[in-house]
C-alpha cells in the first residue's frame, strides 16, 4: 500500500482494514496544534480513526470551530493549525476512512474559512451522504444549507438557490424554525443579488418574524440588517437607517461586538450616500476600531476599504490607494482571495482615475485570474467587465470578448445584466 496513514504518534499504521502497529522504520507522523489562547502544544496521539477525528475536532474547537460556529478570522498561525489538520483528514479519507459526519461538518467549516473551497465542498458532500444514508433530516439539511454557502462563493446563484429550497423543504418537514428563517433569509440574500428586491424584502420579512417568533434576537439583527441594505439598494436612505439602527441597538444589547462594527460600517455607508462624508468617516472608522479590538482581520480589510473610498469621493486618490493598499495586504496575510480580488479591483479604479490604464488592465488581470482559480463566478463577470473598460480604444477585439463572456456568465448563474449590454447586443 502506498502513502500508509500513520497514527500521530507513530505507533499505529492504517492497513486499509485495520490499524496494525507500526514498523520501527516508520517515520512518526506529528500533528501539532500552537492554541492561540491557552498556551501550551496540543498533540493528537490517538491510535484508530475514530479518536484521531475526535482528537481533530477537539484541535479545531480550541481555535473556535464547533459544529457550525467559527470564528470570524483566522490568523496565520491558526491557518497553519487548520492545515495541518485537514492534511490529516484527507488522508483518512484518501483510504476510504469513514469519519463521523458532523465531525465532516466542523472540518468543512474550517476549510472554507481557511479559504479551501473546494476542500470544504468535499466535506460538506462526504457529510450529506452519510446522514442521508442513516436518514438524519436535520443533518441532510444542515449539510445543504453548508453546499449553499460555497455556491454562493462561486458566485452559482442557480445552484445556491436549489440548494436552499431543498433544505427548506426538509427544515418544515422537521419543524426546524431556526432553520427556515436561515434559509429564507439566504434565500433573500440570493434574490437581492439577482437584483429582485420584491422578493428579497418578503423572504428577509418572512425570516425576521420567525426569528422574532422563536426569540433569536442575533438572528432578528441580522435579518434587520438585511432589509436595511435592501431598503439602500432601493434608495430609500431613511428606512435604511432606521432598520439598520434597530439591528445596531440589538446587537450592542446581546454583546454582539462582530455584528455592532458591521452595522456602524453599514451606517457609515449610508452617510456616505447621503454626501455626509463627515458622519461616514466616523462611523467607518469606530467599525474599523472594533474589527480590530475583536481581531477581526476581514472586517478590518473591509473597513480600510470603505474609508478608501471616502478618501477618494474627497479627491484624495494618495490616501485612497494607500488604505486600498493596506486593505490587500491583510487579505493577502489571512488568505483571503475572494477579498485580494476585490483590492485589487478598488487599486485598480485608482489607476484608471489617475490615467495609469496599463497599471489598471495589470490589476485588472490579476483580479481576474484569481476569481478564476477559487472559482468565483460572478465576480470573474465583474472583473472581465472592468478588464473591458480598462481596454477602451486600446483592444476593442478584447473588450469585446471580455463582455460578451462576461454576459454569458451572467446568464449562467441568473445575474441580472445591465441595459447598455444588452442595448449593445451582448
């Protein structure tokens, strides 16, 4: 058998039957996990499957992953731990070593927070057969509801949504109220991105009272915060503001630091439209100083982004850029690729601004080619839209090629496509 699986502490070697004890020739294998709180190794030394997956969960639990709770961010040395863990779990899996599947579920968590997409897909599969096989309903809908999340990573929203009515479906059939507010509200999510605002505000209705219903007041912040960007989108400023100082008041109540920074940076991006660019900037900057008392390295990337384009509304494109800059590299340090995009799409509108066109198509490119590798759809529409403009007058033969592939992917995954295109016949 090649690439046996050894036991952490090198006494026990996977047969693909069996554990038998390991040779004295055999190279011990060593997982080893630095706690970021409690101080001190934590070594998974178990000698069979069952308590090396166990040993794993624990691992994972003492960084913040249980079932399916994670923390917001990752730090590197946590993102190493995370690593080291999922090497081990492949190779279980690799010799047809069934784990348990909400143990898949914590593991798949993990992966997708780490930025493993398609590792975390694998997990989420492995656990939905399984409780499909023992005929665990909450289960099954727990592992859909967790597929729908990396197809709306990818931008899938065809294939999100199906995930999301099928494990509805199963979440009435059980009774699981919790559960269906989650998915109507995920639903509502999807339907704002197609741009249906009808839609979405009834289902983000629908999930608010359910959640009001059962008393899930984290989950009545968020489903407020929900209509409150659809009420933005729509242009209606002041229930913006309302519905997103109501989930502000709720989460400050419940202690909900992650949830108060997100609705003052939606608050601040209220101010922002509203030309108070004074309000905004205070409101960004007390969000970005909670992202960053919580260690919250994603919320603080998006807040230094937010106030990038206050600095640029202002004129000041050195500072814009600067904050952008500052932006990236954080991404870049927690791995966050779907956010490394993003930055470098926003550097990008800076160049262009500044009359940097082969600066801006560099960029341009380079957000392109990683919204590839991960895999997210949509936002590969949006990056071959801005390559486009970044060619005006310089290769027309290209720029038309990159929107009429942005156009078929949008058509693709059910995105709404603007009328100058379809005006233009793409």
């Amino acid at each position: 058998m090649t690439d046996p699986v050894i036991s952490p502490d090198g006494k026990w070697m996977w047969t693909g039957s069996e554990w038998i004890p390991a040779p004295p020739a055999a190279e011990p294998v060593s997982v080893s996990m630095q706690d970021s709180v409690i101080a001190g190794d934590v070594n998974i030394t178990q000698n069979n499957a069952e308590d090396i997956a166990a040993a794993m969960v624990t691992a994972l639990e003492r960084i913040g992953f249980s079932g399916q709770s994670s923390p917001a961010e990752l730090t590197p040395s946590q993102e190493k731990e995370v690593e080291q863990v999922l090497e081990m779990s492949e190779q279980l899996a690799s010799h047809g070593i069934e784990i348990d599947p909400r143990t898949e579920i914590v593991l798949g968590n993990a992966a997708q927070l780490s930025g493993r997409t398609n590792t975390a897909q694998q997990h989420y599969l492995r656990a939905l057969e399984t409780f499909r096989k023992s005929g665990d309903r909450q289960g099954e809908a727990d592992s859909l509801g967790d597929l729908n999340k990396i197809a709306q990573i990818r931008g899938d929203l065809a294939e999100a949504e199906r995930l999301n009515r099928e494990s509805l479906a199963i979440r009435r059939e059980i009774g699981d109220r919790k559960g269906e507010a989650d998915s109507l509200r995920s639903l509502g999510v999807i339907a704002k991105t197609r741009g249906d605002l009808v839609e979405a505000e009834r289902l983000s209705r629908e999930s608010l009272a359910i959640k009001r219903e059962i008393g899930d007041r984290e989950g009545e912040a968020s489903s407020l915060n929900n209509l409150g960007v659809i009420a933005k989108t729509r242009g209606d400023l002041a229930e913006a503001e309302k519905l997103q100082r109501e989930s502000l008041a709720i989460r400050r109540e419940i202690g909900d630091r992650g949830g108060e920074a997100a609705s003052l940076i939606n608050l601040g991006t209220i101010a922002e439209t509203r030309g108070d660019l004074a309000e905004a900037e205070k409101l960004q900057r007390e969000g970005l100083s909670i992202m960053r008392e919580i260690g919250d390295r994603g919320g603080e990337a998006a807040s230094l982004i937010n106030l990038g384009t206050i600095a640029k509304t202002r004129g000041d494109l050195v500072e814009a850029e600067r904050l952008s800059r500052e932006s990236l590299a954080i991404r870049r340090e927690i791995g966050d690729r779907g956010g490394e995009a993003a930055s470098l799409i926003s550097l990008g509108t800076f160049a262009k601004a500044r009359g940097d066109l082969s600066e801006a198509e560099r960029l341009a490119r380079e957000s392109l080619a990683i919204r590839r590798e991960i895999g997210d759809r949509q936002g590969e529409a949006a990056s071959l839209i801005y390559l486009g403009n970044t060619l005006r007058n310089r290769n027309m033969d290209e720029r038309h090629k990159c929107y009429t592939e942005a156009v078929r992917i949008k058509r693709e995954i059910g995105i709404p496509i603007q009328q100058w295109f379809i005006d233009n016949g793409y």
